[in-house]
C-alpha cells in the first residue's frame, strides 16, 4: 500500500478505494449523459425510486414491503436490459470507440490478421448537396445517412439494396415525390449509395418530440444511437439540416456542410479482400 488506511466514518479511505469512487462516479456520469433528457431517465428514476424504499423496508424490518418489493429485485437485471437496451448498446459503444482496442486504433492494424490492402476513395459531397438544395427548392422532403464506422448492414436491410454510384441525378429521383423510395433514408457508405428507403430509429426525447417532423427525428434517432452524419431536407420549410450525435443544426450554408463533411470523411478509405 501507497499509505496508511484511514477511516471517514464508517468508510476506510485507500488509494484503492478512491480509485474505485472515481471509476463508479465517471461511469454514472457516462450513463447520465446517456440517458438524460430520454423518456429511459424517467424509468430509471422509478427504479432507483423503488430500490431506495425496498432499502428502509429492510432497514425497518416490514417483512411484507421486503417481500413484496423483494420480487421487483429478482427480476431487476432484465428489466434492466430490456428496458434500456438502445442506451446499453450506446454506451458499449462509447466504450468500444474510446478503448485502445477500437477500431479507430492505428496499433492494432499491426497484428497480421488486420493487415490488409487499402483504396482510397472521394465521395462527391459537393453533388451531394447541390442535389439537397435542389430538393429543398422543390419542396421535397429527404435524409441521407453517412456512416462512420459502419456501413450499418442492419439499417441497410430494411431498405433496398442499391450499391450505386453516387449520382445528383441518381439523388434526385429517389426522393421525387412520385418514387417508391422516397419515404425512407438513403445510406451512403464507402462512396456508393448502400441502400434507399431504409427505415431509421426514432428519438424518444421528449423534449424533441415537439419540436420536429418525423423525418428529423429519425435523423436524430439514429446520431443518437449511432457514429452517423445525417442531411435532412424539410419538406415543409425547405431547409436543409446537418445532424450529428443527436444535434441539429439548420440555416447552414452549403458550403459549410459540404467542408464539414468533407473534413470528417477526409480519410476514408475502403479495405479489399475482407
């Protein structure tokens, strides 16, 4: 040991002990920033709610509340997985981002089973937008996905399959009004369009549900759960929106977005005989 053990109270201060604080309190911390302003924190109140009062009927000894709140216990961790599992899988997910094991890790492409020939490649954000502001002209609505760490096979399998070029004429016919695709989110991945007239997940926040369309909010669903970038063209106001990690942000200029995009995207790269 560094030092001496002490006592606060009834609790012995270690340097273990402080570090085991410090991680439990960044790990709430991490889910707090997870679960607020999500209809998820209001359940997950009610629980703590109810395991604090099953703590005094045990303290007091009342056998009858002890039992009776005893059964919500037994069956605490599934509900707990499946009330929060979008939340569980996102905070995994930061997890896996931040971990000196993630993908993103330079290091770990040393290992002989990651080596592989790469291609680089340029997605055309300019025609990208161009085809966006054209849409927001005409009054029709659209979100396009932009994955980035994932070509988010899942989502993709809810659409149509495309792998195609990307084309501003190719945009523009998938989300014309009279087309059978144009409802659902394009997903653009490794510079092809993936899939159309995928389905997105919408955001629960009940702060947000008011406050935007259906198609925003599914922009904003799948940020939240996801790495991705999305565009959205309002059909109702012609505007076109960025969104990132659940934030929107409209009234940018197209030039802002495409520099954006372009700087995010700046060193994709597209892996071969995987």
């Amino acid at each position: 040991m560094l030092s001496e053990p002490f006592e606060l109270l009834t609790y012995e201060i270690t340097i273990i002990n402080i570090l085991d604080l410090l991680l439990v309190l960044f790990i709430c911390y991490q889910l707090f920033k997870l679960l607020k302003g999500s209809l998820a924190f209001n359940i997950l109140i009610g629980l703590l709610t109810i395991y604090i009062f099953w703590l005094l009927v045990r303290y007091f000894q009342m056998p009858l509340m002890t039992d009776f709140l005893g059964q919500f216990a037994k069956v605490g961790i599934i509900t707990v997985l499946i009330v929060f599992q979008q939340e569980i899988r996102k905070f995994l997910m930061v997890i896996g981002n931040s971990s000196i094991l993630g993908e993103k890790k330079k290091w770990w492409n040393i290992f002989p089973w990651k080596w592989k020939i790469q291609q680089t490649f340029q997605t055309p954000f300019d025609e990208i937008v161009e085809a966006c502001r054209e849409l927001a002209a005409q009054r029709a609505g659209a979100i396009l996905v932009f994955p980035i760490t994932s070509e988010m096979k899942f989502i993709a399998s809810s659409g149509e399959a495309m792998e195609s070029i990307i084309s501003k004429r190719l945009i523009l016919s998938i989300f014309n009004k009279t087309s059978p695709l144009h409802d659902g989110a394009v997903i653009i991945s490794n510079g092809r369009i993936k899939a159309a007239n995928c389905v997105l997940p919408v955001s629960e926040n009940p702060n947000l549900i008011n406050k935007h369309g259906l198609r925003h909010l599914a922009a904003i669903g799948i940020t939240e759960q996801t790495d991705a970038i999305c565009l959205v063209v309002s059909e109702e106001k012609g505007l076109l929106s960025y969104v990132k990690e659940g934030v929107i942000e409209e009234n940018l200029l197209a030039e802002e977005i495409i520099d954006r995009l372009n700087q995010q995207f700046s060193k994709e790269m597209v892996a071969l005989g995987e």
